[in-house]
C-alpha cells in the first residue's frame, strides 16, 4: 500500500493562506501581506512564498498585480477554471454531455424554484432585459451571451453562492461550446422558453419556474448531444494547429 505524497512545503503555506481567504480574515479585494513579509511570518524563503503564491493564482483565489501599487489580491471565486477542466474532461472522454445533463437537471430546475421564491427587483429587470434581447436578437455571439447570461443571472437570483458558481461554471462551458461550433447561425433552443421562465418566477410560481426550467435542459441537451461529436472534432482540430508549430520540438524531444 503506497504512504499518501507528503505536501510540499510551498503546498502547506498555500493551503494556511487559503483557509485565511475562505475563512473571512482576507476579503475581496484585500492584499496579502508582501513575500518578505510572508516570509519572515511563516520561516521559510521567498523563493518558497512566491510559489504557494503562485499556486493561490492558479486556483483562481488570488490575482497578481505588477507595479508600485501590485502585490497579491484576493479575487472573487472565478468558475473559469472549472470551465476549463469540464471541457479538458469531455475532449479526454472522461465526461459526456450526458453526465452533465444529469447534473443540470438536478442543478438548474431547483435554482429556477429559488429564484422564484428569492429573485429582488433588479434580478427581475435584468431578467426581463435579456428576455428582450434573446426573443429580438439575430443568432450570433451577442444572442448566445444574452442566453447564458439568462442562466447567470438566474443562478445569482437563487441567493445561493454555491449554485450561483455551479451554474456560472455550467454557463462557461456551454458557452464555449456553442462558440467552438461556428458559424453559430444555429438556434439550440427555442426562443420562447427564456420568457416562460421568466413569467413564473415574475409571479413566484415556483412550481411552474421548476417545471420550465426541466423542459429546457431536456430540450437543450438533445442539441448539445447531437453536436458533441462535431465539439470535439473542432477542439481536436484547434489544439493540433496550436501545438504544430512545436511539433518539431516535440520530436526531437523524443528522439
């Protein structure tokens, strides 16, 4: 039986540096402490600072500002990351576009019935707002982000961070994959279910939202299943013109 990897030692300062962040000590916007501060706090040198810094960056906690008045800043939590390994697991056929259906039925229709018992006043004209847009907007990039956008906006209504940051990491991924499969004249879903939605959580029939909210991810799955095989064929093709012109470093690498 192998011992579990021991952490590293810039691993182990991360780690206190992230409980400091998640915990409250830092908040949005603060600024950790300099290297040679950290430093001098923790024992160790900058060398290893710098590292567990950069190891806060790539997780998506902190953003790293040069000049006179940059250092380490705490972010809001990103779902970019997130996005990025969904759509790293689909090319490696880890996931499908069939697990994450399950997941955004269970996800997106209980988010649709907390909206409705939760939205405020300005997720209702934002709402509305991109209703309008989607239903009088030509197919395109700016159609497909006034859709997203739609479920965003639905996630934040939910007053739930933990679904708000699901359904922004869902929205990421679906966006991107629309956006891989252009030219994107295509409607994936039909326009008038946006307003459906939006009218039972206007009349906080949570009910109705949910059940409006489970056609629609039936609905949009189908599409996102019959263009999976095209989705991976362009990413496949995309990352091979990206990495071609190191081709001939990579041979050599192995030869």
């Amino acid at each position: 039986m192998p011992f579990p990897r021991r952490k590293r030692l810039y691993e182990e300062i991360a780690e206190v540096l992230k409980k400091a962040i998640l915990s409250g000590d830092y908040r949005v916007g603060d600024k950790l402490p300099s290297e040679m501060e950290l430093a001098e706090r923790f024992g160790v040198s900058r060398l290893v600072v710098r590292e567990a810094i950069r190891y806060l960056e790539l997780n998506g906690l902190i953003e790293v500002r040069q000049g006179a008045t940059g250092g380490a800043f705490v972010r809001e939590l990103d779902s970019k990351i997130i996005r990025q390994n969904l759509s790293d697991l689909l090319f490696f056929r880890k996931i499908s576009v069939s697990q994450l259906y399950e997941v955004r039925m269970y996800v997106e229709p209980e988010v649709a019935r907390l909206a409705a018992l939760r939205r405020t006043e300005e997720d209702l004209q934002l709402l509305e707002h991109l209703v309008y847009l989607s239903e009088t907007g030509e197919p395109g990039i700016d159609y497909i982000k006034h859709n997203v956008d739609f479920h965003r906006v639905l996630g934040k209504a939910s007053q739930n961070p933990f679904y708000a940051v699901i359904i922004n990491s869902i929205m990421d991924f679906t966006e991107n994959f629309i956006l891989t499969i252009k030219p994107v004249k295509e409607v994936i879903h039909e326009r008038t279910i946006h307003r459906e939605i939006y009218e039972a959580i206007l009349k906080r029939n949570a009910d109705q939202a949910r059940a409006k909210a489970i056609e629609h991810t039936i609905n949009i799955t189908k599409q996102m299943k019959r263009l999976e095989k095209l989705y991976l064929d362009l990413l496949n093709a995309k990352l091979e013109a990206e990495y071609r012109p190191y081709q001939g470093l990579l041979e050599k690498a192995q030869s």
